[in-house]
C-alpha cells in the first residue's frame, strides 16, 4: 500500500472505539460530578501562545511542537497540551466574569513529535481539567482528588501518586541560586544535556533520566527545604487535605515538570503497569500564566492525564465496554419481504432499539451467519408466508430459544 499513517499516530479501530466510548463516558461522568463544564478549543494556535506558556526552554517546545506556516505566513501549532489554549480562551472570552472560580474539562487530540515508543505517541489524546481563579489549597486538592477518582472509578488501583511544590517567584529564585551554585561544581561529571541545563533550568537537572546525574544530584538541597512561608502553609494543607481524603502520596522533592508555568505545587500519576513512560497524568499550580498572557493575575490549578496510557492498562485487565451490539436482526426470506424488513428497521430504530439489516441481499443462510457473528440478541426471518400471516418466529440467539410474534407489536417485545 502506498499510503501509511504518519509515524507515531494510530487509527482507533471500530474494534477498539466501543472501549474508548465507555472509558470516555465515565471520564466525563466524573468531570460534572465534581461540576467541570467541558470546553472545546482549536486543535492549532497561535505559536507564540505555547512558546510564551509552556516555556521556550523546554523540550516541548524547543524541540517537539508540529509548528508550520500557514498560507499567509502565519506560525501555527497544534497543540501539543491544553493549558495554554484554555488560558487563552479564558482572557478573549471573559469567562472569569460572570463567576469568580471556573472550572473546565477537556478531551481530545495533542500533538508532540517525540520519539515514538510504547505509550508515546505523536498524536496522542489527553483529558484533563483546569480551575481558574482559585488560591486555595482546597482547589489543588480537589483537582488532584478527581484525578484519583477517574482512576478509581475505572478500577485502577496501581498508581503512585508524588507531589512537591516548585516554590513561586519570590522563593523559587533563591533556591535556584543555591542548586546552581552546587551543580557548577560538579558539572564537568553531569550529562551534556544536564550541563546545558544547569544556567537556563538547573532544577531540570534534579529530574534528569540520567542514572550517573542522579547519583551526583542526590545530596543536592531541594526546593521543598527553601519554600517561603506561603508556599510552605499551602503545601501542607494540600497534603493535610489528601490525607483526610484517604489518597496515599509520597512527596518527591525532585519532581520538576517538563513546563515551565508551574507554581507550588506539582504532581504526577505514575503506574507501574506501564513501561518506561510510566506517567499517567501531571498537572499543578500555575498562578502566573494568566497574567503572562495578557490577562489579570488569577491563580489557577489543572492536570492533564494521558488516553493511550490508561487504555493500555485497562486493556490488559480486560475492561469490557459497554455493550453495542445490535438488539434484532431483520433477516428477510425472498426479495417480497425486503421492503418491509428496510422500513421496518428504520422504524424501529426511531423507537430507540439497536437494529441490523443485510445490505448485501445475501441469501438467508449467510443473513443468519451474519447475525451469529455479531452476536445480536434476536433475529426474525420474515417472507411472503410471515407477511401474509403477520406473524414470524423470534429467535433468542444467546437462548436458542424462539417464540411466534405478531410483525405489528416487534416493539413491544424487544423491550
Ligand atoms: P504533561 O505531563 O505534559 O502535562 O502531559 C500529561 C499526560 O499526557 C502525561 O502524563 C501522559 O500521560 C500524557 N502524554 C504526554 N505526552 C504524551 C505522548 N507523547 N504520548 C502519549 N501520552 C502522552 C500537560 O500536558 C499539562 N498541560 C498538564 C496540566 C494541566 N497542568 C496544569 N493543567
């Protein structure tokens, strides 16, 4: 075949669209439980909007973001998250007015040209949240605690749960001082990639992949030790908060996240179901970037977690998705009844019922192993004899059992 889907994409099959429907139906079920409205957003902005938000200096950035120029020389993005294009449409659309905290859900497409490998995608799909206009710990509590409850109601139970808090502007700069003071005296042993880090973003180099980095960075001082008073109070009734929820976490002072815009606290979901690309979700505090794009300074909260991930775990444990099998299959004896199967089909699909017809004008043997592979719960064989008679047999196909019906009342017994 000629045409090939790009590297790191994947259609989701008919096969596999049942589960992500189901999974998806419990993710938004459990968004408007805790009262987020979804928003939907282009899947492409303005580059400068992600450069300005996720930071230049990152790797998302600097180096994975599908950006292009469009035919008047505009540069475009897709998205490679959400935060930033729900920020955005946050300031152009006022939202903060009529109400002082909202709260958003979204699901769909991301994009980043990382190097594929299991569980990382180019074109991956992400749900995620974001509260707006909240200070308190309370908030980031609640955003972690509906991550948590996505998972449980999916019947996740193998995840670790870490937290830090990267500190804000007042005391995230001093300590920066201090760890960059450490790490130039042991630069010449760090990774290059580490090295380039420690003047642009020294506390990257805490959370380096790098197993030699992380043995020379293991006694250096972390941020949670230097937090000022605010950013200290607010971690621990976060903490204090999760405890009286009953959601189990480890604090790691090394957690940085790969964006820029976090303020107090960050967290990650990893589970060790999955393989080296073990996160399942990220998010945290971000009291800035409201301001950095234009808008009025209003503290903000979200997490953003990853579908390819979740559905590989849940494909592993079996998740059955919610059943989409059609109920009858109308199988019609001779060509006399096939008018009468089409228009009974439609009707009874405008009563709610999942119906199945043959558009092959297969004979009735291969109409029957049709329905057998589909495995429909009933199916009728109607012909001249059936319509003359306005009766014909129902077949119970799990039951192997039939009954005579009469053709006008199907309805009723369908139900
Ligand atoms: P993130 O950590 O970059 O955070 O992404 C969140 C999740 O998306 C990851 O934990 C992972 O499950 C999934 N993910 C990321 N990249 C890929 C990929 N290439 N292939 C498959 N899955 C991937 C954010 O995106 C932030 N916007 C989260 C946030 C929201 N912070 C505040 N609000």
């Amino acid at each position: 075949m000629n045409y090939r889907a790009i590297k790191g994409t994947k259609d989701i099959l008919p096969s596999e669209t049942s589960r992500w429907q189901s999974v998806e139906q419990i993710i938004r079920d459990v968004f408007h439980r805790f009262n987020y409205k979804e928003i939907r957003t282009p899947i492409f902005e303005s580059t400068a909007l992600f450069a300005r938000s996720i930071g230049e200096l990152t790797d998302i950035v600097g180096k994975e973001m599908y950006t292009f120029q469009d035919r008047s020389g505009d540069s475009v993005t897709l998205r490679p998250e959400g935060t930033a294009s729900v920020m955005r449409s946050y300031i152009q659309n006022n939202l903060g007015e009529a109400q002082p905290l909202v709260k958003v859900y979204y699901l769909g497409p991301m994009f980043r040209q990382e190097r594929p490998q299991a569980g990382r995608l180019r074109q991956f799909h992400q749900f995620g949240a974001e509260a707006t206009g909240s200070p308190t710990a309370e908030t980031d509590a609640e955003i972690i605690a509906l991550a948590i409850e996505i998972y449980r109601r999916l019947g996740i139970t193998n995840y670790a749960l870490k937290i830090n808090s990267v500190g804000d502007e007042e005391c995230r700069p001093r300590y920066k001082e201090i760890l960059r003071a450490e790490l130039k005296k042991i630069s010449d042993k760090l990774s290059p990639e580490s090295q380039k880090r420690i003047d642009q973003n020294p506390m990257r180099v805490l959370d380096s992949k790098d197993e030699r980095d992380q043995g020379l960075t293991a006694h250096l001082p972390l941020i949670v030790d230097y937090l000022n008073e605010e950013c200290a109070t607010h971690f621990q009734k976060v903490k204090s908060l999760l405890t009286a929820y009953g959601i189990p976490f480890t604090v790691d002072g090394r957690l940085v996240r790969g964006l820029d815009y976090y303020t107090k606290t960050a967290f990650e979901i990893t589970s060790t179901e999955l393989g080296s690309q073990d996160a399942l979700a990220g998010g945290g505090r971000y009291d800035l970037l409201v301001k950095e794009l234009g808008g009025k300074s209003t503290p903000s909260v979200g997490f953003a977690a990853g579908m390819e991930r979740l559905m590989m775990i849940l494909e592993k444990k079996g998740f059955a998705p919610s059943d989409n099998t059609p109920t009858l299959f109308i199988a019609v004896a001779d060509e006399s009844a096939r008018e009468w199967g089409l228009k009974t089909a439609m009707h009874l699909r405008s009563k709610g019922f999942k119906i199945e017809i043959d558009l092959l004008q297969r004979s009735l043997k291969s109409q029957m192993k049709e329905a057998d592979r589909q495995q429909t719960k009933f199916a009728i064989v109607v012909g001249s004899t059936e319509l003359a008679n306005g009766k014909a047999l129902l077949k119970d196909l799990s039951k192997h059992t039939q009954q005579e019906v009469s053709l006008d009342s199907l309805h009723q017994f369908l139900q």
